[in-house]
C-alpha cells in the first residue's frame, strides 16, 4: 500500500516511520533537495504545483495526505481527480487563513480573543482602536513558529507594525492576560468517529513550541469535554479526516481557541511513545481508512523540542524514559532538530527527568 505526502519535512518524516510497520510505503513531492523524509521513502523532486510530479505521487497510491499548510490547495483539488486526499482541501484553506479560522472556531462554539480583519492602513489603526491594546498583528496566511506576526502596544505601533508586514491581508487579535497555552489532539477517521488525546500543557519561546507536557495537569473533566464537543464540531464541519490539533489558551475562567492545525503537530510528539497509538500512525490510519488506534496515555510524558542545536546524545540517551528523534537536519538558528520524549510513571519522576534534558541544552 502505498501513501503519498505533500511534503517531505519531518512530520511527513514520522508518518512514514508510524506507517511502515503497518506495510505501507510513503512517497513524497517536495521541493528541496535536502528533505528530510526523503531517506524514509521515495522523494519527488518538484515543486507543489508540477502537474506532472502530482499525476506521480497519485501513481497507485491509495490516498494523499499533507504535512505542513504551505502547499497549494489547488494542487489538491488536481489530486482528488486521481485519488482520496485526507484531509482535504477545505480543512487546508481554512487552516491556511487565520481569519477564516477564527470564524470557523466561533461557528463550532469555541471563544476567541477579539479580533479584527485588516486589509488596509486606516483598517489597521482602526481595529487597534476599537479592539485595544496590546495586541498582535498577523499577516492572514503564511508565517509559523512566530513569522508574519507583530505586537502592538499602542495605536501609534500600527502603522509601522502593517508596513512591517508588507501591507498583506492581516488580522489583528488582542493579546489575552492567559495562565498557560494548551493543546487538544485527536484523530478523526473516514466515518467521523474521533478518538481524542490527553490534554497537553505547552511552553513557546520565541514563538516555537519549547516543551509540550501530557496528560495537562488542573483541567476539570466538564471542561475538557466542552472544548471537545467544540472540536468535534470544527472538524465535522471541515469534514476533515486525519490527525488535528486546536491551541487552547487558558485564562483561569475559559478556554479560547487560538490557532488550529488540520494536520499532525508538534505538540502530540509525545504520542510516540506515550499513548497506546502515536498520533502519526493515527493519521495514517485514518487517511487510509483503517481502524483507529487507542489513545489512552502511558503514565506521565514531556517533549522537549531541539532548536538550532542537538546535545550531547549519550547524555539524552543515559536519562531512563528519555527516546530521542534527530530528522536529519543540518543546524541553523531557529530550526527545529529533533526532539526528546520523556515517560515516567509520575510526575515528580517526570519533572526529575525534565531537568536533566534541560541542563543539556545551552538555553
């Protein structure tokens, strides 16, 4: 069976790696030379829109997944001529226009923090105005790991902060007083059943997701389920078939919905090894619609992510629990290496290990 992957960066990387013990082969189309899931499977070298390079990741294949939001939903659009893309195009524009998104989360019954659409100059001063300060502009599609995205402190940081931009369509969002960010994952197969994961606690630096912790520790079970009801809602909406997850924000009182990726995601890593089912091998089964696996967490589990630098890797290796991931990536400022999961069966246990990874790292 063969899964093709728009794509070839390391989520795509780890699909492949979830799905091969289940005798699937992946093929991927990307446009570097040097991507990283190319060593786990065959790599077309094209760019996103080739059609020819897209009639070839179709070739036999029995479904066509993505891994990341920048490629084309056009090119999706000429792959389902040719075989079932999961998930599809609509979960991708969506994803794609935080805008959009926003109006999407509103409709399944997730609050947001106030916002506005901005399309012009005197657009930008006026909804720094009447949404307030302080705030962030963002551009409305592109920009990750905190690109394409300005703070606002007063009304006078708005017209530097839309020229900073480019002048692009943005939206501009008040910056919520939150206690912590979270993460709700789940997968969703072909006949709409979801299977959720545990809750997860997030901590960003430099808007890059620096550890992802799971089960979330002080979130009440009436909560929980509502921002799931929320979810379930979303997704039966987009129709979206495949790994997801919504960035919560915790303000002590309510959940907010802050970004949502249609896709595998940084922060379920910790699926690898610490749910009964990873989320990558979930996707896959999902998209090739196979039976989903269970979800329920082993013990107490953290990821740490590598950025720009890897440690010292018999020191990771020599901490119990610890299961690293290098994606074969050459190092650069900002980017993201690989990452260590930790397990334990408590969280003091796991909060001992944490600080050994940590004192690895040059932070």
């Amino acid at each position: 069976m063969v899964l093709g992957i728009l794509g070839g960066g390391q989520l795509g990387r780890m699909i492949a790696l979830a799905a091969h013990p289940l005798g699937v082969r992946c093929r991927f189309l990307d446009p570097a030379p040097d991507a990283c899931a190319a060593p786990v499977g065959e790599h077309l070298l094209a760019p996103f829109d080739d059609e020819d390079a897209l009639a070839r990741l179709a070739d036999g294949a029995a479904a066509v997944t993505w891994e990341f939001e920048n490629v084309p939903v056009a090119a999706l659009h000429r792959l389902r001529e040719r075989v079932p893309v999961l998930p599809g195009p609509t979960s991708l524009a969506v994803s794609q226009d935080r805008f959009e998104e926003k109006q999407a989360f509103e409709r399944a019954g997730f609050a947001v923090a106030p916002y506005h659409a901005v399309s012009t100059l005197d657009e930008a001063v006026g909804a720094v105005e009447r949404v307030g300060t302080p705030g962030i502009l963002k551009t409305r599609t592109g920009g990750y790991d905190g690109r394409g995205q300005v703070r606002i402190d007063s009304v006078d940081d708005a017209a530097p902060a839309w020229r900073s931009l480019g002048g692009a369509p943005a939206i501009y969002e008040r910056r919520i007083a939150f206690r912590r960010e979270l993460s709700l994952l789940g997968t969703r197969s072909r006949d709409g059943a979801i299977a959720f994961y545990a809750p997860v606690e997030t901590v960003h630096r430099e808007g890059i997701l620096h550890t992802a912790r799971a089960p979330a520790p002080g979130i009440d079970r009436a909560t929980l389920l509502r921002a799931e009801r929320h979810a379930a809602a979303l997704l039966d909406a987009l129709g979206h078939v495949g790994t997801f997850a919504v960035e919560l924000f915790d303000d002590g009182e309510t959940l907010l919905a802050s970004e949502m990726a249609a896709r595998v995601h940084n922060s379920g890593h910790w699926t690898i090894e610490g749910a009964e089912t990873g989320q990558f091998e979930n996707h896959a089964r999902a998209v090739l619609g196979l039976p989903l696996g269970e979800t329920a967490t082993r013990g107490h589990a953290l990821t740490v992510n590598l950025v720009g630098e890897i440690p010292e890797i018999a020191g990771v290796l020599a901490i119990p629990g610890a299961h690293l991931h290098l994606y074969g990536k050459q190092p650069r400022p900002r980017r993201k290496l690989g990452h260590v999961t930790l397990r334990a069966d408590t969280a003091e246990e796991l909060d001992e290990r944490a600080a050994r990874v940590l004192s690895l790292l040059r932070l």
